[in-house]
C-alpha cells in the first residue's frame, strides 16, 4: 500500500515544513559580493594605471577571481537543485540559519555596547550569550567559561599591552 501523500492533519507533507529556497541564496549572494569587489578592484586599477606594467598582473587574477566565483556558483546552483531533503534536514537548516542570524545580531549589539558597557562587562556577557546561544544551559559554565575567558583577555591588553579600553571592573 502506498503512504498517503497527507498528514493525520489534512496538510500535505511539503505545507508542513519550512520553505527553502531551490537554489543556496546566501552563497550565491555572497559570491556574487566577491565577485563585484574583484570587478571594482580591477576597474579601479585600471583606470589610475600609468601602463600596462601596473595591471599586468592585477586585472588578469581578478578576470580569473571573477570566472571561478561564477562557476561554482553555478555548481552551487546545480548541486541544491540535485539534492533533496526530507523534512527534518530542512528544519535543521532553518535551525542553524536562524542561530546563526541570532548570533550575528549579538556580534552587532556586542560592538555597540563596547563603548558604554566597558570592554570587559559587554565581553563578559558576549560569551556568555554566545555559549547560552550554543545550546548551554548550566548557569556555572555559563558564568564560568565567560568569567575565566574575559579576566585574562581583559589583563593582557590593559596591563601587558597597554591598551586603553573602556572598562568597568579593571
């Protein structure tokens, strides 16, 4: 007998889970990023160039950056389309996509409070969020591993680099 194609629910199986994307969206944007930087780099030098001496080597690399940047795009491509999930995979890939978001914006808020927080409380709670964001749930690690971590950082560049960094504790 063949599998019903719907759920206990009524829904079908394709409803039920997360979208994705038939082609690497974030790889491909970001070859793409590379690909516009090599362009620009090689227009750039290019055009301030004195003569063929300055962009002998240059121009060609970025040419050969540019063509190899969009041949795998295009087997990054070809490959998503090959290959296919079944729902669990796509939901840890939405998992780690959104961890990994997550853990962007907790970079950005990092940095921002650097500043007014103090280099060793804003690194402090860095840590510990970024280990809380991992999965760890124990308050002692958690506390632990951000304080053993943050205090010899901390020590290095205030006192055997001298650094000047805001701080709040040292």
């Amino acid at each position: 007998m063949s599998p019903d194609p719907m759920s206990q629910d009524g829904a079908s199986p394709e409803s039920a889970s997360p979208r994705r994307p038939a082609w690497p969206v974030g790889a491909v944007l970001f070859a793409l990023a590379l690909a516009l930087a090599m362009a620009g780099y090689a227009a750039d030098v290019a055009s301030k160039s004195r003569g063929i001496a300055d962009t002998i080597l240059i121009v060609p690399a970025a040419a050969i950056g540019i063509v190899a940047l969009l041949a795998a795009i295009a087997e990054d491509v070809a490959a998503a389309r090959r290959t296919t999930l079944d729902d669990a995979k796509v939901r840890e890939e939405a998992r780690q996509t959104r961890a990994s978001l997550a853990f962007m914006a907790l970079l950005v808020a990092y940095v921002a409070a650097i500043p007014h927080a103090g280099f060793d409380a804003a690194t402090f709670v860095f840590l510990a969020a970024s280990l809380a964001l991992q999965g760890e749930r124990r308050p002692l690690v958690l506390i632990g591993f951000a304080a053993l971590v943050t205090a010899p950082v901390v020590w290095i560049f205030v006192a055997l680099l001298s650094v000047r960094l805001p701080t709040l504790l040292f």
